[in-house]
C-alpha cells in the first residue's frame, strides 16, 4: 500500500540499548530529561540531563553546563541512579572524575563543548571500521556522508508498522527483565514516561524529527528465549553485537509476518 511500510526491530536481553550496533539510526532525541538522584538532599535530588550522539556513539551531558556526565548507580545491576559525576574524554571512552554534579555549582563551570568530544568519539578507529561497513555497496536510496560519519537515508513519510522482537539469551531465561508492556510504552507512548521514556516514545522521535509526516506504529513480541547463550553469541568476549548474534545458523526464530 502506498505510503505505508514495515520494519523490524530486534532487542536482545543483557545487551543495554547503547551497546547495540543497528545497521541505520538517527540522532539521540535532543530533548532534556529530568532524573531523581537517590543519594541528593532535596534542594538539589534533581538533575538535568540529555542524550547526545547517534548509532556512532552516545552519551549523557549536563543540559546546564554541556558536561559529559556518567550515571552512579544505588548499587550493582541497580537501575536506579545515586548520582552523577562529571566525565572526561579519552582515547574513545568516558572517565569519571569523582566529582559528583550536586557536589560543585554548576555556574562555576562554564560551557563545555560537547560536540568535541562527540566528534572524537565518531573518529576512532572503531567507529570509523563500523561506518566503512555500514556504507556497504553502492544504492541510489542512500549516500554516505564523510563529514557526518553516517548513511543519510532517503526521507520516509506515511506510515511505518515495526515489529519489535525482545529477544533473550539461554542463559538469561531467569533474568528480570523489563516486561513487553514497558517496551510497548518506549516504542509507542504519545507522551514522556518517567523511568521508562522520560524524553519520549521512539514514536515521538520520529514524528518530532519528520515534522509530523512519519508515523510509528510498532508491535512487541513477547521474550523469546534462544537456544545459545550470550558468552556464545559474543564469541566469548566481553560484549555482543546484536548483528553477530543473529548470523549463528542455530538461533532459530519463528516466522515473521508484516503487519
């Protein structure tokens, strides 16, 4: 049908949303989100934060200041935040400072350029690899663009159905894992969602950054739990691309319909 399409989304259990290496992605949705600090006195339990980068890299700045910052969280696989603290770049990471954000005024600090940093966080030597495979052969859909590092796909309007496939390791099956209804809500809210969309639904990305002329609509599967593990579909390392761990000729899924 006209106007209309259908996508596919795969999340894999264990694997943050910052860790994945989609194939195309758009930049982070520029809007600033509020987060409760557990371990802040109630004049200052509140801080300002905003996602920054694309499927190059990411990561948090001060929305004040436009300092990088790093989450310290309540306690170990907790998902609730203590604090921040300040972060420096390098040699394509983020380093803590031990200075948390509510231990200095921020007006002190002046502006930071964060930019700079996102710049060299698209110029290492990994991203730079990811961005020659991610070019791929030559099509007249998309052209590749040096300055940007990325794909810059060819515009979509309409509607776009997505099937949104959560996807488990063997090895994960007893983990807690974020329920198919908080999926439901990060994909297709109308409106922000303290702690699982405070900056908006993946549906609100797309119509914000299409001026309303790109609909979302996605469906969310159950967890499916696959028959290798993560240590297996990494290759043994440390961490796992989403990409990789489909290639494996014996993870089987089920047959996938469009909608």
């Amino acid at each position: 049908m006209a106007g209309r399409a259908f996508g596919v989304a795969l999340f894999a259990a264990g694997v943050g949303l910052q860790a994945l290496d989609p194939a195309g992605a758009c930049d982070a949705n520029p809007t600033p989100y509020d987060v409760e600090l557990a371990d802040a006195d109630p004049m200052s339990s509140t801080f300002t934060a905003r996602l920054v980068g694309s499927e190059h890299g990411s990561f948090e700045i001060s929305e004040m200041t436009g300092h990088p910052v790093l989450p310290i969280w309540q306690e170990p696989g907790s998902s609730t935040v203590a604090n921040y603290e300040y972060a420096t770049y390098d040699d394509g990471t983020f380093v803590g400072t031990g200075v948390k954000v509510t231990d200095v005024d921020p007006s002190s600090l002046g502006v930071h350029n964060w930019q700079q940093d996102l710049n060299a966080l698209y110029h290492t030597d990994h991203s730079l690899e990811r961005r020659r495979l991610m070019q791929g052969p030559s099509e007249d859909d998309y052209v590749f663009d040096e300055a940007l590092g990325r794909r810059r796909l060819a515009g979509s309007t309409g509607t776009l159905n997505n099937l949104v496939v959560l996807v488990r390791f063997q090895d994960h099956a007893t983990r807690c894992l974020p329920s198919r209804n908080d999926f439901d809500t990060l994909f297709n809210s109308d409106t922000a969602q303290a702690g699982i969309a405070p900056s908006g639904s993946v549906k609100m990305l797309y119509e914000e950054n299409s001026y309303g002329q790109l609909t979302v609509n996605s469906v969310v599967t159950d967890w499916l739990t696959v028959s290798i593990t993560e240590a297996a579909a990494s290759g043994y390392e440390h961490t796992v691309s989403i990409i990789g761990a489909v290639s494996y000729t014996h993870l089987t899924l089920p047959t996938i319909y469009s909608v």
